[in-house]
C-alpha cells in the first residue's frame, strides 16, 4: 500500500548535483549543504547510487530549513529494501516532505543481476513499498517508455540521468 495522498515535495526551481564518491567524509557536508541552500537551490541531487543507508541525509536536513535531498538511484537489484526501510522513514517523521527516494535498476552494463525494469516490475517489487517511502516521495530511474509509465503510475515521477532536452521533452509526454 502506498500513501499517495502526501504532497510531493519541493524541489525548486533549481537544483544542485553531487555523487557519493570516495569516503564518507568526502560526500556532502552539511556546511557545503547550508550553501547551496543561501544560494536558492531547492533541492540536493546525490547521485551514483548511494548505500542503503541513508543516515547521512539526517545531518544535511537538519542544518538546512527548506533544502531536499533526492537520493538517485538506489539500485534495486543490489540494495535490499530492508536496510533502506530502517533509515528511510526517521528523515520522513522528522522532516515530513523534505526527502525523495530515487529507486532504480540501474544499467546492465553495471550490474550482473539486471532484469528490464518492465519485468521485474517495479510497482511490485518490495523495493516500492518496503522502503517506507510513499508513492510521493519516491522517483523512479526511467528512460524507456515502459518504465517512464510505470514512474508516473506508481512514483512523484521518473528520474531521467544523462539525456536529451529531446528526451526530457519526449518523457514529459
């Protein structure tokens, strides 16, 4: 069961794009997050599929007031949904509408256990409903048409990653 009633969150006009790459302690600071919000981007884009765990967003929402963090993509078919369940919904509860869960599968090309997204389908996989994110605060990785459906159908919309305008024109459609 998924709670679509939640407003989707605020993303802002602009947003601001880092990778979790390297240790830890070479991600985002909050510091570096308080920034980026003084500036007036809306929302904090990590991206390169980061761990289940996700305590690292509890530091960089409690500095910030208005700042969203949007996780892109956790990979589905490495990342079991348990662990990403149990550090999900404390930012939840205590920052209602500040997070947003990117879910995907990922490239073949990366991960020896890939499946299309359409077959394993995503709206069923535990993944959708046991993070504890509802369906408004989650993003699904979409490229191909079949799964750009699947996002708006079951997600607050699809997360297209190194595309076209062309293709952003194409998967707004």
């Amino acid at each position: 069961m998924t709670d679509s009633s939640a407003p989707k969150p605020d993303l802002g006009r602009f947003g601001a794009w880092t990778a979790l790459v390297g240790p830890p302690t070479e991600w985002i600071t909050p510091q570096q997050a308080m920034e980026i919000e003084r500036l007036g981007y809306g929302a904090l884009w990590v991206g390169a599929s980061p761990s289940t765990d996700l305590s690292y967003v509890e530091s960089i929402l409690a500095q910030t007031d208005t700042l969203t963090v949007a996780t892109g993509i956790v990979n589905i078919w490495s990342l079991p949904a348990e662990p990403i369940a149990d550090t999900y919904p404390p930012s939840r509860k205590l920052l209602p509408g500040r997070v947003l869960l990117g879910i995907g599968a990922g490239h073949p090309e990366h991960t020896q256990t890939y499946r299309s997204p359409t077959t394993h389908s995503l709206h069923t996989s535990p993944t959708s409903t046991a993070t504890g994110s509802p369906q408004t605060r989650r993003a699904v990785a979409a490229l191909g048409d079949g799964v750009l459906k699947l996002a708006a159908r079951r997600s607050a919309g699809a997360h297209p990653y190194l595309v076209t305008p062309q293709h952003t024109a194409h998967a707004r459609k």
